[in-house]
C-alpha cells in the first residue's frame, strides 16, 4: 500500500533561495521572478541584506542571517539551496558548512566548468554588476581563482548596475540589455582569447539570450546552474520500453 508521509507546511519544491532584500524590478529571467522556473522554487528574503551592502560593503555582517534562512528553507524541505547575488560566493563553504543539503551560493562556481571546456590558452570573460568590488577573495571561495579569466563590469555603464546598486523603483530594460552586450563585445574584442563568458550577477540572466547571439559563445549563469542542480536534485524517471 502506497503510503505519504507528512511533516512539512509545504511540498514540491526542489531548490531554496535567499533573496537579498530589494525593491527594483524583477523581471522574467531574474531568478527572483518566479515565472523564471518551470518548477516550484521556494524564496527566503534575508533582511538589511541590501544591493549595495551585499556587493559594495562586503556583507560579512550578514553570514548568520544568511546562515539561519538557510536553515529554515531546509527544515521546509527544499533540496538544494541556492542565493541571488554572486557576491555572496564568500559565504559558500560557511553555509554548505551549516546544512545537510547540497548549498551552491554563485554562478562564479562555474568559472573551473566552463574553463575545463574550453582550449588551454582559452579564458573565461566573467562579467559582474561591479568590477570594482569583485575581487579574488570571491573566486577563491568556489575554487575559480587560478582560472585563467577576463573580468569587466557593467559600473560604467548607463543603468544596470545604476538601478540594480541603488535599489530603484523603475528599470529602463532595453537599456540595460543594451549595457549587458556593451560589455560583453567590449570583452570579446579587448580579450579574443575569451572562449565562455559567466555572468556574475543573479539579474543578467534576463539578456543572456541576446548576450549569446552578440558575441557568439557559451554564456554560463545563475539560471544554468540552478536547472543543473534541479536535475540532480530532482532526477526524473524514465519509462521502461
């Protein structure tokens, strides 16, 4: 007899994130949109956990509460547990450290991937919400600092990192695809030895579609790495013949 065992408020759902505290817009394909998922996804918003506090500040003061959102998306029974910021690739061996489950805090984690794939005089492009602030602390903490790597930001630019930074209420989209493929053929001709590109920022992944046909190579992001922990978390059955 088939039987279902209960205990939890809430079922379904295979990936935990913890969301940074924000009012600018989210639109499809940030990963704090849920319609960006074609499977159920369960948020935790971490609070004071700001923008411009997480990228520019350093965060440290954040790890504890990172730390018990964590924990609390794990005792509602997700799988896997993932962040919405990059930055916060130096919290990923204290988090992991603190759970039972799988903790993947950064698309940066797929810089060692990405360069695996590529030729060894190849490197890989990271592109990030602001260069100023990523720094080697970062990819040391997901093993990606002796990757032979590009890294340029979108600062400088007109509104990415403007509106996204400064928590803005309004998002000229068209602007900041616009921002998004500045850079990134920016990175291709400056840097014609970049052979795959990881976009640092958990809101790139809404132009990484037009960043690919711009410059023609494989684009990694926090969307990439999240399906592929879904599917290991999650794996689906196939039918015998």
């Amino acid at each position: 007899m088939e039987k279902a065992i209960g205990g939890k408020n809430l079922y379904g759902h295979s990936i935990g994130i913890l969301v940074l505290e924000t009012r600018f817009p989210r639109i499809p394909g940030d990963m704090g949109n849920a319609t960006t998922w074609n499977f159920p996804v369960l948020y935790k918003v971490v609070k004071k956990a700001t923008p411009d506090r997480v990228v520019r500040m350093g965060a440290k003061c954040f790890v504890e509460p990172f730390i018990r959102a964590a924990r609390e998306l794990e005792r509602e029974g997700v799988r896997a547990i993932t962040t919405n910021c990059g930055f916060l690739a130096v919290f990923q061996k204290r988090i992991a450290a603190s759970l039972q489950v799988p903790v993947f805090t950064s698309s940066l984690m797929q810089v060692p991937l990405a360069y695996s794939m590529l030729r060894p005089s190849q490197k890989v492009g990271i592109i990030t919400i602001d260069s100023r602030s990523l720094a080697k602390r970062h990819l040391e903490a997901v093993g990606a600092a002796q990757v032979p790597h590009v890294i340029l930001g979108t600062e400088k630019e007109r509104e990415f990192s403007r509106a996204i930074l400064g928590d803005e209420l309004e998002l000229d989209v068209e602007q900041s695809r616009q921002d998004l493929i500045r850079v990134a053929r920016r990175m291709k001709t400056d840097h014609p030895d970049v052979g795959a590109i990881v976009l640092e920022c958990t809101n790139m992944p809404p132009y990484a579609a037009e960043i690919q046909r711009a410059v023609r190579l494989p684009v990694f992001d926090i969307y990439t790495l999240v399906l592929m922990v879904h599917h290991a978390v999650a794996r689906r059955d196939f039918p015998s013949e």
